[in-house]
C-alpha cells in the first residue's frame, strides 16, 4: 500500500509572520526558542520533558558533534561564504 500524500499548505509563504523574540522566546511549557548568532535565523531549542530529561537543539552553530568536543566551528573559507561571525560562533560553541 503506497504511503499517504502529504504536504504543505497551499498558503503562500508571505502570509505567515516570522516570530520576533530578543534571545529566549517560551514557545511551550517546557520548550524555549533560544536565538543564535549565526547565519541564519533559525533558533536553538531547549526542550525538557515531564521526566526532567533535558536535550538542547543546537540547530546550525556546528555541524557535528566533534565540533562540539574539539571546540572547532566550520573550516575557514566555508565560514567566509557563509558570511559568519567567527568570534562569535566560537563563543557559542564554547558556550554549549
């Protein structure tokens, strides 16, 4: 049996409003958006579970976890393309 269609809504995409929040936004009990410097707009996302488990969403600060553990952004010249500040994203990492 195929698997059900599905997509998005036929809406265009200017009628909806990006959310505008300055460094944390409570999105849910228990989910916090958490803005990043970096190129793009998209947030971290802290989550915490009933069971107290917490995760943390680091959307593109790095591409992996070794970045992470070596405290290492992305190499230099796709840094440079990406238009990134360097200090900054090696204060986040450095942070998470």
């Amino acid at each position: 049996m195929p698997a059900p269609k599905r997509s998005f809504t036929s809406r265009p995409a200017g009628c909806f409003t990006p959310l505008q929040y300055d460094q944390y936004h409570r999105f849910a009990p228990g989910v916090v958006l958490i803005r990043q410097q970096v190129h793009t707009p998209q947030p971290m996302i802290y989550v915490r579970l009933q069971m107290e488990t917490e995760y943390l969403l680091v959307g593109d600060v790095v591409w992996n976890s070794k970045n992470l553990d070596q405290l290492t952004g992305r190499p230099l010249l796709t840094s440079w393309g990406l238009k990134e500040d360097r200090q900054i994203q090696g204060q986040q990492i450095e942070f998470l």
